[in-house]
C-alpha cells in the first residue's frame, strides 16, 4: 500500500531533480554563453591576455592619479567578491562615523585645496560593498586632483569623464554613473 504511494513520489523527485538541477541549468548556461558571452563570463576587462578587473566589481585605487570608488564593507581585503556584504552599522553607530570621517579625511589630504562638499558615496560603502560605479558629481569633486596628479588639463579629464558618463536606463531608471575602472584604464591610456 506504502509502495503504491511511494513511487510516484519519487519518481517525480527524481524527474524534477534532473530536469530542474541539470537540464535547465546547462540550457541557461549555454543560452547565455551565446548570447550574453561577456555579461555569462563576469564582464572581464581584458588587455591582450592580462586580466584587469570586472566591470562588475569595483576596486580600491589610492593613487591620487586615479579616479577612487566607492569605499568597500569588505573585509578582510576590500572588494572581495566572497565577503560581499554591507556593513550593517546604522546611522548613529560611533563605528561609522569613524569610517566616514576617516575617508573624508584620505580625500582632503589627497586634494587639500578641493573645498567642495564631498559627495556621500565617495564616504559611505554601498549595499553590496562592492559598487564599481560612481556619480558624476563623485568624477567631478576628484577631477581637479587627477589632472594636477597626472599633469593634463582639467578639460581633458572633464572630457573623460563626460565620455563615461553612462546615463539613467531607458532615460528614466536610476541616476547616471561611471564606471571607476573603465575611467581609469581610459586614463592610463592618455599618457
């Protein structure tokens, strides 16, 4: 009587589980390796056969010849994929507002004669920890200490950062933003 009732169960189980945990992952798979090879891949940013980054996860940059990103709730190591987390302190928390004091500080101490309000994701870390975008006005506060770091022309690195400039999905959805890597790399490639 058991067995009557038994079988079907499992066979079904046995038919889901394959049809669910390997037919349609390996159809997916190669969908997306054919039509989204780079996005299937992690958006790598290859030069020749050097891996650079992702366009995926940002990176810490300290030199004040680069543009810096948001700041990382990563620990041990910033930017590190595997502890992808925010940092959970609240508002008030003496720990942050160390940490926000503490970034601020790195970026006076970069560009000591830059007297704008610094913009806040240049201070706080993001939800993931590992944004590898910032916004324009973030590109703009730092562009002035880029261009004296690497002896160019504001215009010029005013001009760089409008050409990254990404604006708001379809027009309207979410805020234009900069990709920190991909500025950079533009960057080196001016010399």
């Amino acid at each position: 009587m058991l067995a009557r009732y038994l079988r079907p169960g499992l066979s079904l189980l046995v038919a889901l589980t394959l049809l669910l945990g390997l037919v349609y992952p390996l159809i997916i798979t190669g969908v997306s390796q054919v039509a989204f090879r780079s996005q299937a891949e992690g958006s790598l940013i290859k030069r020749g056969d050097t891996l650079i980054g992702s366009r995926l996860i940002g990176q810490s940059f300290s030199d004040p010849k680069y543009f810096w990103g948001r700041p990382s709730a990563t620990s041990p190591q910033p930017n590190n994929g595997i502890g992808s987390a925010g940092s959970n302190l609240g508002p008030l928390n003496p720990a942050l507002i160390d940490k926000v004091n503490a970034n601020a500080k790195a970026l006076r101490d970069a560009d000591p004669t830059n007297q704008q309000p610094i913009p806040v994701e240049l201070v706080t870390a993001s939800a993931s920890g590992l944004d590898p975008d910032i916004s324009p006005a973030a590109a703009q506060y730092q562009a002035a200490r880029v261009a004296r770091a690497r002896s160019l022309p504001l215009p010029v690195v005013q001009s760089l950062i409008a050409e990254h400039t990404r604006g708001p999905l379809l027009g309207v959805v979410g805020e234009s933003q900069i990709n920190v890597l991909e500025l950079n790399l533009a960057l080196d490639q001016r010399r």
